[in-house]
C-alpha cells in the first residue's frame, strides 16, 4: 500500500492514490534500465488509404514524373532536394532536419508483392505479413515479439486507436489504447467481427480500449493511468505536436515511453490518403495530410529525447497511386510506394532501394510504380537486427528471409 506520490522516470506519469502499484510499475517507478538491458522499441506507422509515394518522396530528377503528371506534380522549384534526384514534398520540412543528421532514411518502391489494388485485402496482407494468403490468424508485429524476453508489463505491445489492429492480433498480450485520460477495458479483438475487419471500421472512433490477452496487472495499470492524470503530461522542450488524432497518438505513446513502462512495439495509423480527386500538390489535400503526418513525427522524435536512441520508426501503405494522374486531377490506386525508417540506429540521410524509372516499359501493368523491394525485407530488418528476433520464419512465414539480403539501412 503506498500513501505517497511517485515520480516515474522522466516525470511522464505521475501516480497518486493508496491503491496497490503493480510490480512492473512499481519497478519502472523506482529503477532505471540497467546498462545492456536498454528496451529495443519498434512503432509502426500505418498511413490507411494508400498514400502517393511519388509526390511524397518525388523523383524531381526524372522528367517523366511531370509529364505524367501536369497539374499534380511538385515543381522542381518547390522540392526539398535530398540528393539531387529526389525530394521530398514541401509540406513535409518538418522531417527535413532528421535527414540531414542521418536519423532518416528512406525506401523507395517498397511495397507487397500481391497485385491487389483492395484497400481492404492490400491492408490486411501488409498487416499479416502473409501477402496473398488471408488464412493468417496473427499479425507479424505480434509475431515478432514470440521468441523475445518479455518484460514483465502490460504496456508491451500498444496500440494507438480504439481497437486493436491487426497487426498486432495475436498470442501475445497487446493493448489498444484510444485515449489514456479514458483509457478502459472493452471491445473485441478484430479478428473476431468482419464488420471490425472493415476499411471503415479501421477510422472509427471510440473512448474504449482493447485488451488482447488478459492479467491482473492490467487492470491495476487502468486504476493506476486514470489516477495519474494524464492530461496533464507536457512534451519536452522543442516537441511541437499539431493538434489532431495522430499528433495526440503520437504524443500518448512518447508518454507511455518514457515512463519506462515496457513497451516493445508500439501502433499507431492516420488515414486521409485516398485521392483520386483533387489530390493537390504544393497545397491542398496532400499538402495537408503531409504537414499533419511529418510534424507529427518530428515531434515524437525531439519528445523522446534521448529514448530515441532505441527506438525505430517504420512507416507504410497498403499501395501506392498509379504513376499518370487521372482526369480528376486525382490518383487511383497502384502498387509500390515509399517507406520511412526514422531512429537513432538508423543509417540515414540516403534513399534505399532500387529505383525501376517511369517509362512505360518500366512501369508495373504499363500503369504503376514496380515494387523493387519487398516491405518484408525493410521490416524484417527492424525486427532482426533492432529488437533482436533472429527467427524471422516465424514473423514472415514463407519469405526469403536471408540477412545478406537487407537494405542495411541499420548501423
């Protein structure tokens, strides 16, 4: 029983009561790590709706993007140059700075090996990590913490958002938390309902939170949160979050990070890039989901401060958006896209991959960006060489999973 107030690590969550502190709280309340122990974390970013990878990261160096483009290009004037045939959208200056201290990297015409062009199966293939095959039960995000240590916490996996993804469905214990300031117990796994498993149930909104897996302790971790009055946590010096669900998810799981309470994998998505009219370029709906996307990021990276050391960033679409805009000054769906692998281990300030061109006989169906790198090889990657799970079989069954084939993108 305690009758006094304890300050976690990095002031991010404070508790106040007399209730019981469960043992994982109690030892992040008053242990740091231990050197050689450090947690090794790995956040997924979904972006749902199938983002434009090519006015995301453009090939300003390739004149064919602009001609296959006339209103929706980024002009040249307007790039933030990377390295002089790529650049990235204006809107996104934000993560600028973390590609020039090599924090940054990216992938391009990454993407899934199937040719579905359905949000729905091109989602739920990304998730799984099985593309082609929707007999998969779990998700590889949940498979990849199988055969590691598990810390004794509840927070271990996390997702951010009113349901449980899935990504991270599965045998291990997860959570899904939509607000800690209401954080509960309730709903369902998704894997459960196939109004659940639907492209619209992914956006919808909800105070409740998902326990996948249960144990005592994390019903005493809600008692906890709720009397730790989360709403009052303040950002670090210099970490700017935009207002909106994905900056408040983002600036959420930093918290939870630095109260040192476990978490290995974390989740979070932001949907809004499905244009197949009016996409924009330097303005409009891009523009706008692109600002909201990299201050978001930026921000979480400058909140964790030195935590971001061991931390990855992993971002990805279901799809990329067919290379010729179409005649609503908008895109429809394509195939390969662009990743970004922001964090501390990350060897960055390149772009990885190889890039297939844009001629029309370089194009996938004559119509798309070919995929030149398997998603799974970037994020097998990540969960080998960061968090430490050398049985990739397990998290992506039936891939080519050999180490000499990596990007090495990770110091």
């Amino acid at each position: 029983m305690i009758n006094r107030r304890i300050f976690l690590r990095n002031s991010a969550i404070t508790l106040v009561g007399t209730a019981a502190v469960p043992a994982f709280l109690r030892r992040a309340a008053f242990g740091a790590e231990a050197p050689g122990l450090r947690t090794k974390r790995l956040v997924v970013i979904f972006q749902r709706g199938a983002a434009d990878g090519l006015n995301i990261v453009v090939p300003h160096g390739e004149p064919t993007y602009y001609a296959m483009r006339p209103s929706i290009s980024i002009p040249r004037s307007s790039v933030l140059d990377l390295d002089g045939f790529f650049g990235l959208h204006p809107s996104m200056a934000a993560l600028q700075p973390l590609w020039s201290q090599k924090h940054l990297a990216i992938v391009h015409a990454a993407g899934s090996p199937d040719p579905t062009r359905s949000h729905f199966d091109a989602q739920d293939f990304m998730e799984s990590g099985t593309p082609g095959l929707k007999a998969t039960e779990d998700g590889w995000l949940n498979r990849s913490l199988h055969s590691l240590p598990a810390p004794d916490s509840a927070f271990r996996a996390v997702a951010m958002g009113p349901m449980l993804p899935r990504i991270l469905a599965g045998h291990e214990p997860a959570l899904a938390i939509n607000s800690l300031s209401d954080f509960g117990i309730g709903g369902r796994s998704p894997n459960q309902s196939s109004v659940q498993n639907s492209f619209e149930a992914m956006y919808a909104g909800s105070v409740d939170a998902v326990l996948h897996g249960s144990a005592q302790e994390t019903f005493d971790a809600v008692k906890m949160l709720k009397a730790a009055n989360p709403a009052q946590y303040t950002p670090s010096a210099g970490a700017n979050y935009p207002r909106g669900r994905f900056g408040d998810s983002l600036k959420q799981l930093a918290q939870l990070i630095k109260a040192n309470l476990g978490v290995q994998v974390a989740f979070a998505d932001i949907g809004g890039w499905d244009h197949h009219v009016n996409e924009g370029s330097t303005e409009g709906q891009i523009a706008n989901v692109l600002r909201d996307f990299s201050q978001s990021l930026a921000g979480f990276w400058t909140d964790l401060g030195d935590l971001a050391e061991d931390t990855i960033v992993v971002t990805m679409s279901e799809f990329g958006r067919t290379v010729r805009e179409n005649g609503n000054r908008g895109t429809d769906h394509g195939h390969a896209n662009v990743m970004f692998v922001m964090g501390g281990p990350v060897k960055g300030g390149k772009v990885y991959g190889r890039w297939p061109g844009l001629e029309s006989s370089q194009l996938y169906e004559g119509r798309d960006l070919a995929v030149t790198t398997d998603f799974r090889f970037v994020l097998g990657e990540a969960v080998r060489q960061h968090l430490g799970n050398r049985d990739l079989s397990d998290v992506f069954p039936g891939f080519d999973d050999r180490p000499e084939k990596f990007l090495r993108y990770l110091s």
